[in-house]
C-alpha cells in the first residue's frame, strides 16, 4: 500500500515538495479533503479557511518554483482558535469571541506565514484556554481520535486531536499548566511548551499572563524541533520575551543518551498515578536505561503546593485579563441594554461560559483589597518555594522525567461536574509553569508588566 501524505513527516514532506513529487497545492488539498470528511465527528476545528489555505499554497508552490523557499514553505498546519489571524475569526473557543475577527496577526502567525506554510483553519479549545478536556468549549467537546467516547485533554484538544487524527501534520497550541502536554500526552502525540519567554505571546490572547507559553504539537520530537525553529525568537512586542539567542532545535537529536542524568522525582511517582500509566513510564525509562541514562531519584518537596498556588495564580491573572471583554470594545454585546452596567452585566453574563465565571470570581476574591496579602502574595510565595525545588533539581540531573498525567483519556462528561478531579490532571504539569517565569530587566521589582490588583468600592 502507497504511504499518504498525512502519513509523511515534516522530513519527508520537505524532500517531497523540493523534488516535486507534490505540489504545496496538492499538499494542502489533501488535508483540507481530510478535515471536510472526517472533521464532523471530530469537532477539531472550529474554522477552516479553505479560500486563504489554498492561496498561501498557491503563493508557496511559486517560491519553491522560484527556488526562494524557507525550509517550511508550502507545508500547511492549524492555529489554535487562542492566536490571533488578520481576516479570519479567532473565538478563543468563546461565545465572547465567537464575532472576533482580528485586524492583525500574533507574532507566531506573523512568523509562519513569512515562512510560506498555509493555515488550514483554526481549531477547537476550551473557553480561554481554561479546562483539562476541551469540553468547555463554546462549540462542543472534541472526541479523542482513537475512541471518540473519550476527551482528547484541554486545552489545546483541538490542535491535538488534529495532529492525531492527521487533519493536520502540525497544529499550534498554548499551555498556561498543562495545555499542550497533558492532550498531546493524551492522544498519544507530541508537544512541547518551550520555556517561557521562548515563543512570543504577542497576539495570543492572554488567559494567565506570567504563565502562558506558545508552543507545537506535532507526530513526534523531531517535527517539534523543526516548527520550533521557524517560531522561537525575541519578539520587542512581548515583554515577557527572551533576549537569548535561539538554537537549532534539531541539532541534538541524535545525540548518544550515554551518561545523561535522568532525575525521577519521588512526588511524581506516587499512589496518584494509575498502575497502567506507571507502567508505561517505567518500560520507556528502562528503554533509556538500556541506551546509556542514568536514574537518579529526586525530590521537588512542594509539588503538593503547585495545585493551589496555580489556582490562585491563573484565576487572579485571568480575572484581570478577561475585564476587557465588556462588550464595549469588542466582542459579543447583550441585546438592548437599559444602561451601560445593565450592558457590562448582561454582556459578560450571556457571553462567558460557567468554568470561565467560576474562574473570574475566585481570582477577583483573591486580589481584593483586605485578601491579596492572604491569597495573591501567599501564592507568590509558594511559586518561589516551587521555582526553588526545580532549581536544586537541575544541579544533579540533566533532564526531569515523570508522568504528564495521572491517568489516560477519561470518558466525556467523567470528571465535568466535578472542577477539582478535573484540576488534578495537571498535578504534575504545572509546576514549571510555575517556576519558569521571567521578566526583562525594567520589571524585574514588579509581579507582572501591568496593573493587576482590584479593590473593592
Ligand atoms: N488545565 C489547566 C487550567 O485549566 C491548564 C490550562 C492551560 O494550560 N491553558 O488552567
């Protein structure tokens, strides 16, 4: 049987196009085939933008003719509905958002258009990026490519059941604690979310800003080092960006493992984990005993605190980022409002779903006058103990291996009812979300580069 181009890699997508065995046009033809046939009992994409993916296809098969293309020209991929695309709508998987068109592009979508690879459509997440199984979205649960009783994880599960699926042989995604790892882990694909600062988070609308990073996912790590290359950068536009020089993320891809320190935190390896996920992670572990790693026990003391610091931190954030969605400036307006605070009210009551509401109202509390100090700076506390623990950490191992989540794809409508079975699913993500956050200099005395403290009048 003849291997079809949703099966190739990104290697062997870019020796296709440059030999001419397939055009870009044919390339993007395909999969926007594939996502009209099989998208339906899907739900990956919340928009497909058949017009524009062909004429960036079109566009790239001209530079690839012309021999001026970028090593990723013409090979075509999915946003997540969290970045912003001049001309075609980016809901951020919100009825808020559901009438948004951006008038311009996040850094990301800037940086791989000017590479030449066409944007197949915008996929499906939950509302804000808030949620562990997509099913808070505005437009419906994504079903898990592999049994479509089962989530594919939250929040990217747009991007990652696309990936899976092949309607795409790469997707972008955004992870706050968790949302490009657990649904990669999830459906059984590849993610990475880069340090902080690594990829720009200009144009990618903002859920809890000192935790949110962009990144990729893809078949597997090579295809993510490749499309890392074309996103990673300094971007002025982001404050939070990192002036540090990019690498070539592929370089070290063969590299012998022979000697490299694997550290096994203790807390990862606990009674939380199910038998069959641990089982798994200790038969891959032997696999990289056997190539020449070592294992070394560690321990990260405070991952119990990462859970409710997160979830202070990430509602507090949220809370002050989502006030500019009144139904003044953009967004969705409620129907003939009496006043303006019958329109703010009414606005943000019809237009935010109920994980969204839950969510503002936690982090408002907490950043109150009279509560942050109890709360918002209690938390700030715990990241550093956190931040700490990751630290001595990476003084003895060179890399940290563990679970990405406790249990495999649940059911759903399993863990809907209940926030706080939901919010375990990131217990051993978030922690470097966590840890990992960086200003540039000038904010360096400041929590974050903006206001964020509320008081009550
Ligand atoms: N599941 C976590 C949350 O709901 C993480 C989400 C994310 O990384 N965007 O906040």
């Amino acid at each position: 049987m003849t291997k079809e181009l949703h099966q190739y890699g990104i290697r062997e997508l870019q020796t296709g196009l440059r030999d001419g065995q397939f055009s870009a046009g044919e390339l993007t033809e395909h999969f926007l085939r594939r996502i009209d046939t099989l998208d339906a009992s899907l739900n990956c994409y919340i928009t497909v933008d058949n017009e524009g993916a062909r004429a960036a296809a079109n566009n790239a098969d001209q530079c690839l003719a012309a021999g001026n293309a970028d090593p990723m020209t013409g090979i075509p991929y999915a946003h997540k509905d969290i970045f912003c695309t001049d001309g075609i709508k980016t809901s951020c998987g919100s009825k808020m958002l559901d009438n948004f068109v951006s008038p311009y592009d996040a850094t990301v979508v800037e940086k791989l258009k000017q590479a030449g690879m066409p944007i197949l459509g915008k996929t499906n997440m939950d509302e804000f990026a808030m949620g562990s199984s997509n099913e808070s979205s505005f437009y419906g649960p994504v079903k898990n490519p592999w049994d479509t009783g089962r989530v594919p994880g939250g929040s990217s599960g747009g991007s990652a059941a696309a990936v899976a699926a092949r309607l795409a042989p790469i997707a972008t995604g955004s992870d706050t604690g968790g949302s490009i790892r657990q649904p990669a882990s999830l459906t059984g694909i590849t993610g990475i979310k880069p340090t902080y600062g690594r990829v720009s988070r200009f144009g990618m609308i903002a859920y809890a800003s000192s935790l949110d990073q962009g990144g990729v996912f893809a078949r597997d790590a090579a295809d993510c080092a490749l499309i890392l290359n074309t996103m990673a950068g300094f971007d002025e536009k982001d404050s939070t960006s990192s002036e540090q020089a990019t690498e070539d993320y592929t370089a070290n891809l063969a590299q012998p493992l022979q000697g490299l320190r694997i550290g096994l935190p203790a807390q990862y390896f606990d009674d939380a984990v199910d038998a069959g996920v641990a089982a798994s992670i200790r038969s891959a572990l032997d696999q990289y005993k056997a190539l020449g790693a070592e294992l070394v026990d560690i321990k990260l003391p405070n991952t119990k605190l990462a859970i409710p610091s997160y979830y202070l931190i990430a509602p507090a954030e949220c809370s002050a980022n989502l006030s500019r969605l009144d139904g003044v400036r953009y967004g969705h307006r409620c129907e003939d409002p009496a006043d303006l605070e019958d329109m703010y009210k009414r606005s943000r009551a019809e237009g935010f779903g109920s994980e969204v509401k839950r969510r503002i109202m936690v982090g408002t509390y907490a950043l109150s006058a009279g509560y942050y100090d109890a709360y918002y700076l209690k938390a700030q506390k715990l990241r550093r103990m956190i931040k700490d623990d990751f630290v001595a950490a990476f003084a003895d191992v060179d890399v940290i291996m563990g679970p990405v989540s406790p249990t495999t794809a649940f059911k759903i409508g399993e863990k809907s009812d209940d926030p706080v079975s939901m919010y375990l699913q990131d217990i051993y993500t978030l922690a470097i979300n966590l840890a990992s956050c960086r200003h540039r200099p000038r904010y360096q005395n400041q929590a974050f580069p903006f206001q964020i403290q509320y008081h009550w009048h």
